[in-house]
C-alpha cells in the first residue's frame, strides 16, 4: 500500500471496542460520590452542575416527566443526591445530552489526570506508530468521541503519552464518520490527495464511506468487535497493526 498519511479510528481499532462501555462509563457510575465530595464547592464543577440543572429544566419543559431537577437552594446532601439521580437516569437512558456529555469528560479528565484512569491501546499499535513517525507519515485521529476525549485516550494510555505521534484530532463536529463528505473535509483540512491516506476502523459502514471519498482503507478486526458481514470480504482485514508493518 502507497500512502504517506494514516488516519485511525479508536474503538475497535487502537483501543478495545469495549473500553468505553467497561471503563469510562462504570467510572461515571462508581465515582460520582467521592468526585462530588471531593470537587464541592469549586466553581469549575458549579458550572457543569449549572448546565445539568438547564438542561433537566429544558426537558421538563418539554414534557419530559421523568426529567430529575437538580434544585438550586436546598443542603449539600439534597443537591448531590439529585445530581446523583439525574446523571444515573440520562445514563441509563444512554441520553447523548451535551451537559451530560460535558459532565462525564469532566470527571474523566479528573481521573485520568489522578492516575485513576488509563486509554488502552493495543501492544501492537506502538510499533507502527514508531515506524509511521520515523518515515515521516503524520498520523491523524478520527473518531466519534470528542476531540478532548481522544486526547485523554492517548495522552494518558497505558503505553504513555502518545500524543506526540498525533498532528491532528477530528471529531463528528467534521461530520458523521459514516458519511464520504467527512473524509473529503479531513484530506482537504490536512491537505493531502485522499488517494494517499490510509484509514483504518472496524466499522464497515465508515470504511466504505472513506474508500467512497479515496482513501486507501484496512478494516481492524479485534476481540470484542461486532462480527465482521459478506461486504467486509473485498477490503484488507488485519488483527493487528503487526500487518500494516512495511
Ligand atoms: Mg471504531
């Protein structure tokens, strides 16, 4: 394969698919006591609370009965009981919420930041990031996760600060990754002919979506993703970036 340029989803790719759902989200659940005990009354966390409290007002407003309102007035017991039952009922809900959202990545900055917290990246994704690096191919990021997500990935992994490696970050904000249009933007933000960059992810939908745009694609098959259908069968598979070596 000729290409100079290598863009790289996470999940499923560099990092078990299932890190988010095992780690960053038990996390949230498990560490939301001590979190708000030990941040109470710093301003930074009054804001994010603020933004929760909006937004259970939004959905209230709307209609939304089982909404859980974080009360403004009221003893410091009641306050982080009712942040604690509205982070847990948008959880479960799985709600896609930017206050939520925002909250959650608060608290993995923290943990992360405290040690408490590790990105996985496979074994095998060092050695082509050092081989990349060397032949002088920049390496991007894509992947549904924010831009700060990402970096907390790979800043604080567990093969250590790899964001040296990285030249860029793109989330959904240029677009979703299962759309072509995407893959033009980021070869056209990085300026590079799409014919020379490498993409690879486990979702076939994306993967069909770069290869639509130019890329040159690899489909990642790891231990956890979602089994692999009849249409994966005409592009490159790897199980380890071992593959990918030159
Ligand atoms: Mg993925």
């Amino acid at each position: 394969m000729d290409y100079d340029t290598i863009v790289l989803d996470i999940e499923g790719t560099i990092t078990p698919i299932t890190f988010v759902k095992d780690v960053l989200f038990p996390y949230v659940s498990q560490g939301l006591d001590a979190f708000l005990d030990r941040n109470w009354g710093s301003a930074d966390l009054e804001s994010y609370v603020e933004l929760l409290r909006e937004q259970a007002q939004k959905d209230i407003d709307s209609g939304m009965k089982e909404a859980v309102v974080i009360p403004k007035e009221g003893t410091p017991e009641e306050i982080k009981a009712a942040i604690k039952k509205n982070i847990a009922w948008q959880m479960a809900a799985d709600r896609k919420i930017g206050a939520l959202k925002a909250f959650q990545g608060l608290m993995w900055k923290d943990g992360y930041a405290a040690g408490e917290l590790r990105g996985e990246i496979y074994d095998d994704v060092i050695p082509l990031l050092k081989q990349w690096k060397s032949s002088g191919k920049p390496m991007y990021i894509y992947s549904s996760g924010s831009v700060p997500a990402q970096k907390l990935i790979v800043g604080y992994s567990d093969k250590g600060d790899l964001t040296e490696y990285f030249s860029g970050y793109f989330d959904t904000a240029v677009g979703l990754k299962i759309e072509a249009a995407s893959y033009e933007k980021i070869a056209q933000e990085i300026g590079k002919n799409p014919s020379k960059i490498l993409f690879v992810s486990d979702n076939i939908k994306e993967i069909q979506a770069a290869k639509q745009a130019g890329y040159q694609v690899v489909i990642s098959e790891r231990p956890g993703n979602a089994p692999l259908g009849p249409e994966s069968k005409e592009f490159k598979i790897i199980t380890s970036f071992e593959q990918l070596s030159q």
